[in-house]
C-alpha cells in the first residue's frame, strides 16, 4: 500500500469517526425543541437541559474530528481541498456558520434565566444541527455522484448544479438517521420523561429513515456509477451495513438500546466506507469528464509531505482516540434530570 492510498484510507476514517460520533449529537439536537415540549416553562427547560446535558462533554471534542478531516485533506490532498471548498463554497459556509452557531449556543443559553433567552439558543442548536445534517448528506452525495470539473481541476458548476434529486434524498436521509440515532443516544443516556420519550420517538422514527434509505439506495444504482465499481452485488460492507439497520429494529423494540445504539452506529459507519469504496482511487467525480475526474495521486502531495504526516499521525492519533475514549467512559452513567444535576 502506497502513502497516497494510506492517506486516503486515514481521511475517510475521519469522516466516518465524525459521522459516527457527531451523528448522536446532531440528532439530539435536531430533537430538543421537541421532546423536550411542555406548557411548564420550567419543567420544559429541566427537560432542554436533560438532552443538552446528555452530549454537553462530547459535542466539541466530536467536531474536531470534522476539522481534522479538513485538515488532513488540505494537507495529503491539496488539489482536493481546493477544488471541493470553492465548487461546496457557499455550502460549506452555511455548514461552518451552523457549526459555530450551535456551539456558541450551548455556551450562552444558560448565562440568562430569562426563558426567552433560552429559547433563543435552544432554536439555535436545532438551526446548528439539522442545516450540518442535511448538508453533509448533500454534500457527499455530489462527491460521489460527480460534479462539474474540467480539465484544470476546476468547479465550472454553481451552487444550484449541488441541489439534484439524489443529493436532496441524501441530505433528508442524513436527517432521519441522526434523528433515530439521536432519539436511540437519548434513551440509552437518560432516565424518566426524556427516556420514554425517546424511545417512542425511537420506534416511530425507524420507518421513515428506512424508507428514505432505500429510495437513496435505489438512486446511488442510477445517479453514480455503483455498477461499475462496486457490481450488482456490491459486497460484504454495503449488505451487512442494511442488514445492521434492518436488524436495529428488532431491538428497539424490544427497547435493548445498547445493541440498538451499536447497530444504528454500524450502518452509519458502513454507508460511508461503502462511498469510499465507489470513489476509489477517486476522491471527487468530474461530472463532464471521468478523464478530469481527482484521484489519490493527481490530487495528492509530495511524497516526503505525505511521509512526515505519517510520522505525525501515528504518534499523535492514538493519544486522542485514548483520550476521547477515556472521557466517553468518564461520563458513561445515564443523567436522571434531577436540577442538581444540570449544567447547561
């Protein structure tokens, strides 16, 4: 295996990590004004600050994985970095904007009691989590359908050429599955309303995600060229990331949220390797030329930069991964949402 293919390898393992990690995060945030409703003023912000506390420790630490995905393909894959944030540039700003947005949020809601100002941000962090999920499942889904790039590497396409029927299925897909994901965190991490909220938020959520995942399905045969890659028969990653989605279910409702958590995680997880597996050796598809299409190498660094940043992420890596992995054990008890117990 050469470092380019290593390289590649290493970035959609943090997309994944991120995707995986900040999927719960986004799906708790997208649920908050609505599981978290009551007419009770304050037992409804006893409740918004359940859910918040379920990923208050988690949610920054999870979207460095997003900035350190950016980072390394600025860094392995320049050409990459620069044809995918000028081709996605308005996107990616609203991406950005919601990220900070939603961060800034979880910050300032508790600096005031006034229940308006905790409406405010608590809209904030809805804003901060649904515009990300819906824009990352667009996003990647152009990636892998293809895009405008001529000959010099270029976007030549607007922001219009990114809103096609199969990335919008992707985007509202993204949603659902961060929605379930969120709802199977919250009932796996609280205890009482919140819990059994949850859980029917769970249970009623599944279908529409499935359906939306199969009619994505069906569009990745027609709107990429799956066929060619991957086959009709596109493998053991593809079919047991369906087949742990399908299987979910049977612990929802048999209301097993570990295994249901774990299995939700995995379909994401397999989803995105599945991707990676069409795009390689390509990391973006030229829509007007598979010729003019990125691949590892004519994106790609020098080979000595390729090589210091291995050095680099072999030392550095595993001490985050131990770190993180450590703090998700720290806080690993369910949150009752007893006020004594509330941060945010």
């Amino acid at each position: 295996m050469d470092l380019n293919t290593l390289w590649f390898i290493l970035i959609a393992v943090l997309y994944i990590g991120f995707f995986v990690l900040e999927g719960f995060d986004f799906g708790v945030g997208m649920l908050l004004p609505f599981l978290a409703k009551d007419a009770d003023p304050d037992k409804q912000d006893r409740l918004r600050r359940t859910m918040i506390n379920t990923i208050g420790p988690h949610w920054d630490a999870n979207e460095v994985w997003l900035l350190t995905a950016g980072g390394a393909t600025f860094a392995a894959f320049p050409h990459w970095y620069a044809t995918l944030f000028s081709g996605f540039y308005l996107a990616l700003f609203l991406l950005l904007a919601a990220l900070i947005v939603r961060g800034v949020a979880f910050e300032f809601r508790s600096k005031d009691e006034n229940p308006k100002w905790r409406k405010l941000w608590d809209g904030c962090i809805f804003f901060g989590s649904a515009v990300p999920a819906l824009l990352l499942g667009v996003a990647f889904a152009n990636i892998v359908r293809g895009v405008p790039i001529d000959a010099n590497m270029h976007y030549v396409g607007t922001f219009f050429d990114l809103l096609n029927p199969y990335s919008i299925i992707a985007g509202l897909a993204s949603v659902l599955m961060f929605a379930l994901y969120g709802a199977i965190f919250l009932a796996l991490k609280t205890k009482g309303e919140i819990m059994e909220r949850a859980e029917k938020a769970a249970q009623r959520l599944w279908l529409p995600t499935l359906i939306a995942t199969v009619l994505l399905l069906v569009m990745t045969y027609f709107y990429t060229d799956i066929l060619t890659k991957l086959g009709v028969n596109p493998g053991f990653i593809p079919i047991a990331g369906a087949a742990a989605f399908l299987v979910s279910y049977y612990f929802i409702r048999r209301r097993q949220w570990g295994w249901a958590f774990i299995l939700v995680a995995i379909s994401i997880a397999f989803a995105l390797i599945s991707e990676f597996m069409i795009l390689f050796p390509r990391v973006m598809v030229s829509s007007l030329n598979p010729a003019w299409s990125l691949t590892i190498y004519n994106a790609s660094s020098s080979p000595y930069t390729l090589r210091v940043m291995t050095i680099i992420a072999l030392i550095f890596v595993p001490i985050v991964l131990a770190y993180q992995g450590w703090s998700y054990w720290v806080f690993r008890k369910r949150i009752s949402g007893a006020p004594e117990e509330l941060t945010y």
